[in-house]
C-alpha cells in the first residue's frame, strides 16, 4: 500500500474515530428520551476548552483526560436536570427546540467569557512525531486518538452490555413505562446515559483540539451536525450504528477529499450531505438497523 | 392486602376513574372485569404509580408495612412487593429473555434466591429457559406472555397485577396462561386480574368486581357474578 493511501486511511479513521465518540452518545440519549440533542456538539467543545485551561495549569495528561471525562459527565447531567427532565412528555418539537436554545446559551455564554478568538491547541510536541510501520508511516496524534477512541467505545460497550447499570439503560431506552414497572428508578438511568454519552463528546474535545490545533466557542457545530449524520447513517438510536456511521462518514469525507483531483476538495461537504441524502433515499432507517419485528 | 377507597383519576381533562372502592385480601385472587375503555388499566396503572390520582386512597400492606401507594414513585411500589405485568405485555424487544426476566430481579440483591426464583419460572415456563439468549421481540404472542409473567414473578410479587392476560392470543394458548395463574394462586401468590375474558376470570376468581364508566357497579364472589344476570347479558354474552 501506497505510503500517501495509507495516510488517508489513518487520517479517515482518525476523523471517523471523533464522528464516532461524539455520534454515539448523540445516539444514547436519543435511544433513552427520543430528542435529538443539538447541544450535545457543544459538549465537544466543553471538553476542548477545558483541556485548554488545565494544559495552562501543567495538568499531567492522563489526569486532565479524567477530568475532562468528569466535566463533560457533569455538564450533561446539568442539562438533563435541569433543561430536559422538565420537558419531559412534552412534545417533540418542544423539546427540540429545548436543545437548540441550550446550544446557543452554551455557545454564547463561551463567546462572552473566552471571546470569539480562535486559540491555539496544541498536544505536547511528541505527538507530532511519525511512527514507522514497516514501509509507512502516521502521525502519533492520529494514531493516539484511534487508540484512545477504541479504548473509550470498548469501555463503554462492557458497561452498556455486561453491567446491570447498562441493561436497565437499555432496557429503559427499549421500554419506558415497563422499565418503571420493574422498578427501575428511569430518571437516575436517563442521567446515567446522559452523563456517559457527554463525557464521550467531552473526551472527543481534547482530541478535536489535538488533531486540528485551533478551537473557539463555536466549533461544537460541526461535530454535532456530523454526529446527527453519522446517527442517520448508521441508525438512529443504535449505538453499533453510531460508531459504524461515525467511521464509515470520516473515511468517506478524507478518502473523498484525497483521492479526487485537489479542485474538489472544497466540496468537502457538499459530498457529505449528497451521502445523507442518498443514504435516506435508499435506507431510512440506517444502514446497519437489523429491524426487530414487532408481533402480535 | 389491598384497600381502595374512593379513587379519582383524570387522564388530562377525562375523568377516567369515578370514586372506585375495592379490597383484595391476602392469599385470593380478585377480578376486575369491564369493557374496554372502562378504566381497567387506568385502575392498574394508578396503583402501580404510573398515574396520580386526584384524590382517595390505595394501601398495600408491603414488604415494610402499609403504604399509601398514591404517595410512592413505582420503583418504591415494587419494592413494597406489588409488581404489574402490564397491558399488552410490554417485555423489552432488544433485551434477550434472560435479560427481560434478570430486570424483573432489578430490585433484588438476594442472588440465591433469584436464582431459586429463575428456577420455579423456568419449571412453570420451560420455553423460556430454551430460549434465553432469543431476543425480546423474536418471541410468539404467547412465549411473550410468558416472559411478561415470569418478568413479574422474578421481582416476587407480594400482590401481582395482570393486565388482560389473555389479549391477542389464541384459545389454546389462553387455557394455558390460566393454567399457570390458577398454579400461582395455589401456590399463595396473591393475584388482582384485570380482563375483558369475564368467563375464564370468573371461573378462577374469588371476589370479582364489575367496572363500568369508571364505576364499580357490582361486586361479589366469582361464582356469584357468574351468575348474575347483568353480567351472563353484558360480559358472559348469553341470552336471557
């Protein structure tokens, strides 16, 4: 394999790998409360701009990966206790406007009080070492995010099946009014999927930073529209489909963008949405829903 | 076991439950029939928490004493002991059988006894055992009520509310779901049925209650009703 194809492919996975840590808990709070959350995009840029601050501090950095875990944890929460719970078997589209109002109090609120000024982010100067394998190379930042990532979805994929937290999550998602019948305390299990699918979006912030060098209050947008396609892509409220759809999006947009002549490549995301498109045209329900028939 | 008096609950602006009064006494198996729409799973709902009345009262005499069950959220009501298979079954479609029936346990901390528990469903309803790592959603009409009632029998019902059993399902496959309710109430499990099938419920009710328009109506033994000439009429669907 060529050295500049293999490039593309780690780059791809790499930008998949942050489609799918901020697309799954996208997709985990619309499987528990049917909302799709477009505040959840500024979770990512939480976790960005506090990475910031602590790398001010001289935070070791597995301590300001905790962290930023535990920050973007609270500030879903914080938002489901106080925003959304409210909300709760009120309409849809109530509660979809609900989330874009949050969207845009977290993005202002980050205006007035770090202003609008890009900042520079930057991983320690390690990470932008080439690591050697065999007759190719990538860059360790990529490399670290595609670890990381693989390591966080692992994480969450032993809670969400092997734990008894996890089978009341998916049961309440499944069931509501018989996950209350069989005395799960729901709201608890709610801000449970809240808190780790937030902290998901939080950790994709440090990386996001990381592998782009610049951050400002507004870049929780793009993540947040990607998470939606990737969730559309994959299946809305599945979490395989989210993570599959997160991937499959990132190397459709770096592959479209590197292996076509360079005058295509502002049109970036112009292919994104014609793969939406098609992809709802053909399969609505995503690509990878096995649909569970319901019978009588 | 259980004491209602003078329940009102609305759904929105619809006064769905009248003032209904009804006992279910420790160890029988009470009856609450009606047509559909009459309030019979609004009735079940309230007393599982799911709904808040607009006034009277429901005690149950729970694991840890009386409780108002107007008063306590459902994770609290089935901890007390009083656990609902509801309407139209509801088992968790994604989740496998093993999965549906370990939330039953979700309360539970006793693993041994769970496991006793796990055992004795297994014995009344051996398909399930067969199929465990099926999905939910997978199962048969009837394999679905199975699961919903093993679902319930796993969180040790003190009292246990079974809403329509018998709903979509085929004659053969109603006879044996109370065949089974029949053995749950031999074996001490004290039962309040909910059915629109007035006969089979009858047939193995102690006490029985008519609901109609969110009213009782009518109220006495299994076999008195049966043979009450309103209900043969209107519910038993002989002529006069």
């Amino acid at each position: 394999m060529s050295q500049y194809v293999f490039q593309q492919i780690i780059n791809g996975l790499a930008l998949g790998s942050l489609y799918a840590l901020v697309a799954i808990g996208f997709s985990m709070i619309y499987g528990i409360v049917r909302l799709i959350n477009f505040a959840h995009g500024d979770l990512v840029m939480i976790g960005a701009f506090t990475t910031l601050a602590l790398v001010g501090y001289g935070v070791p950095w597995p301590l300001i990966l905790m962290f930023v875990l535990l920050v973007g944890a609270l500030a879903g929460m914080t938002i489901e206790a106080t925003v959304f719970r409210p909300m709760r078997g009120a309409q849809q589209v109530t509660g979809f406007i609900a989330t874009l109002a949050v969207s845009i109090v977290i993005q202002n609120t980050g205006l007035m009080l770090l202003s609008g000024q890009p900042r520079n982010f930057l991983f320690p100067t390690f990470m932008r070492q080439r690591v050697q394998i065999g007759a190719v190379s990538a860059s360790l930042t990529d490399l670290t995010i595609i670890g990381l990532t693989v390591m966080l979805i692992a994480l969450l994929l032993v809670i969400v099946y092997r734990t008894r937290l996890g089978a009341a999550m998916r049961a309440t998602a499944d069931n509501l009014t018989a996950a209350r019948l069989m005395g799960i305390a729901v709201n608890r299990t709610i801000l449970t999927a809240f808190a780790i699918g937030s902290a998901l979006a939080a950790a994709a912030g440090l990386l996001w930073g990381g592998k782009f060098g610049q951050i400002d209050p507004l870049l929780g947008f793009a993540p947040g529209l990607k998470a939606f396609i990737a969730c559309v892509i994959g299946g809305v409220g599945s979490i395989g489909g989210a993570m599959l759809g997160g991937y499959l999006l990132g190397l459709a947009e770096v592959l479209f963008v590197g292996l076509l002549p360079p005058q295509f490549a502002g049109y970036r995301d112009v292919f994104v949405f014609t793969l939406l498109i098609v992809i709802l045209l053909l399969k609505p329900s995503g690509l990878f829903v096995r649909h569970v028939e319901e019978r009588a | 076991m259980l004491e209602v008096r003078d329940l009102h609950v609305f759904r929105g602006a619809t006064h769905v439950l009248k003032g209904i009064s009804l006992d279910v006494r420790e160890g029988e198996m009470a009856a609450l029939i009606g047509a559909n729409g009459a309030g019979k799973s609004t009735t079940l709902q309230t007393l599982s928490g799911l709904l808040r009345p607009r006034s009277g009262t429901a005690v149950f005499q729970g694991a840890s004493g009386p409780v108002d069950l107007t008063r306590k959220p459902p994770e609290r009501i089935v901890g007390e002991g009083l656990v609902q298979s509801p309407e139209g079954r509801q088992i968790f479609q994604s989740l496998s059988v093993a999965e549906n029936l370990a939330m039953g346990a979700y309360l539970r901390t006793d693993r041994d006894e769970v496991r006793q528990t796990l055992e004795r469903v297994h014995d009344l309803f051996p398909i399930l055992k067969e199929r465990a790592k099926a999905a939910g959603g997978t199962l048969s009409g009837g394999e679905q009520m199975m699961l919903a009632i093993g679902r319930a029998l796993l969180a040790q019902p003190r009292l246990l509310l079974l809403d329509e059993p018998s709903l979509g399902l085929a004659p053969q496959m109603i006879e044996r779901i109370f065949d089974v309710i029949a053995t749950l109430k031999q074996q001490g499990t004290t039962i309040l049925l909910v059915e629109q099938n007035a006969a089979m419920a009858l047939d193995i009710a102690d006490r029985a209650y008519v609901l109609e328009n969110g009213v009782i109506t009518l109220s006495g033994t299994g076999p008195e009703l049966a043979g009450n000439d309103r209900v043969r009429r209107a519910y038993l669907g002989m002529a006069q």
